[in-house]
C-alpha cells in the first residue's frame, strides 16, 4: 500500500515533496529508491554488522553509552528474539571511532560504517528539508545541529517465534527513520492509522524504508504521522536490520510558527 518515492524521478523540487509530505501525512512511512546511498555500501554495511554479531558477549557489552538504553542490549523479556547494537551520534566520526574500538572493528569496517552514517544521516536531512519546503516554511534548515543515532538489530528467529513479535509495537521517538531491512527476510508490519489495520513492509530490493517518528508529529504540530510499526517472527531464520534515527533537538521541540493558527491549535506542550 505505502508509495515507494523516486528520489530522482524527473520531476520538479515542488512535485517531489508533495508526494514525500501526502505519505508522511498519511501513512507515516514509504519507501524511497535512487536515495543515494549506494547499493554496494548497503550490501557492504550489511556484512558488516552480521560480523560485529559475532563478536564474543564480553566484547560486545562493551558497547555502551553515557545515555541509558542507547548501547548493546542482549536478547530480553519483552523482545526475547532481539539482540541490538547502538551507536548515538553517528555523525560524528569520533563517535564511530569509540564504537568500533569497542568493538574490535577492522580498518576497512570503521570506513564502512562512517561512510554509511554520513549517507544516511545526509538522507534523513535531505528528507526533512524537503518536508519543510513542501509546507513553505521559512527555516528549511531547523534539523541543524540535531544528533542522530545508529541502531544495528539482528534477530534470532527459532521455531518456537513462529508467530510471535520479534519486536514489541512501538512508535520511533525521534524525527524520522531510515531503515535498511533485510533484504530477504520479512516481518516488519506498520499500522494504518484510519483502519488500525497492520499491513506488511516487505523486502523491497535496493529500497529503503522511512518512517516518521514522535518529533516530526510534535514539529508539524499533528500533522505528520508516527507511525506504530512493530516486527513479526514469520520463518525461522535470522533476521538483520540496520535503522539510522534523525533524533530530534536536544533542547525542547516547538512547532514553527507556521504549523499554528486558529484552526490548528498548539497540540503539544514543550
Ligand atoms: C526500530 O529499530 O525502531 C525498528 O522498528 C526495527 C524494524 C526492523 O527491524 O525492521
């Protein structure tokens, strides 16, 4: 049902982010191919992340972070199939740097890894900026300074998951996501919300899957969809996923001016 979204399909600026702004509005999520984030980093990103995996549980426990819940998570009650990895403030080469050195990365993967948060934060800021045209708004740069965190996701599908949820129903809290799902392996579900229905987000190949997250609700006060998306166990197989959040400002978030009148009352308070 979501639009996959051409992003160098020849047509005007004005067209383009009218389509990115009705399947954010409406679904919350769509996929976009010719992103800009090259096929063969995708792939070599991928294999990346399978082997950071593999490292021994003391090596990767050392992954964690000053901020609660952002590091390394071992399969858990509530997502007993799910094992993660988190990087915060991936844009940040230093930031990089630090987890790979705990996590024992190779040369060839830490340039890997900063080449691809580079590409995909530039992505979820190219996104945003053309969200912020499609509604005429002044400041098309509000995203600046924003961190932006990367979360790496394996998941172990036995048998016994058959049927069951790999990862719990939830909305992203940040602005917007850029996921690189398995290109093989399904499961990812979002919800429509004028039906409340679930309907599937299934391997695309060479696409990207973007979803809206609380912030960018908070920022185009309503309009915007966050939308709840959740993962299914539906084969016994491994599953990977690699998500790169555009996080929102580290101070509190206001909608612009423009999102508020008398027929769009403020929704949020800061
Ligand atoms: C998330 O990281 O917020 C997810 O929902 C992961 C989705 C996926 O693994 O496909």
């Amino acid at each position: 049902v979501i639009p996959t979204i051409d992003l160098e399909e020849v047509i005007s600026d004005k067209t383009l982010n009218q389509k990115i702004r009705e399947a954010s509005e409406r679904w919350g999520c769509f996929r976009v191919m010719n992103h800009g984030v090259s096929l063969s980093l995708m792939s070599e990103m991928k294999k990346t992340i399978m082997d950071l995996f593999e490292r021994p549980h003391e090596v990767k426990v050392r992954n964690t972070d000053v901020l609660l819940g952002i590091g390394y998570r071992a399969p858990y009650d509530i997502n007993p199939y799910y094992e993660t990895f988190g990087l915060y403030d991936m844009a940040s080469p230093q930031a990089v740097d630090t987890f790979c050195d705990q996590l024992d990365a190779s040369a060839d993967q830490r340039e890997i890894m900063v080449k691809y948060a580079k590409s995909t934060d530039g992505l979820a800021k190219d996104l945003a900026r053309r969200l912020a045209e499609s509604y005429g708004l002044a400041e098309t740069d509000f995203f600046k300074g924003w961190p932006s965190q990367l979360r790496i996701n394996k998941y172990h599908f036995k048998p016994e998951a058959v049927g069951k949820l790999g990862f719990h129903l939830h909305t992203d809290s940040g602005f917007l996501t850029i996921l690189q799902a398995d290109e093989n392996v399904g499961g990812l579900e979002a919800m429509d919300n004028a039906s409340g229905k679930f309907f599937p987000i299934s391997p695309m190949p060479n696409t990207l899957a973007i979803i809206l997250g609380d912030m960018a609700t908070i920022w185009s006060n309503g309009r915007l969809c966050n939308v709840k998306h959740r993962v299914q166990c539906n084969e016994a197989t491994e599953r990977f996923s690699i998500a790169s959040f555009l996080l929102g400002p580290t101070t509190d978030m206001e909608p612009p001016s423009e999102f508020v009148d008398a027929e769009h009352p403020r929704l949020y308070k800061p």
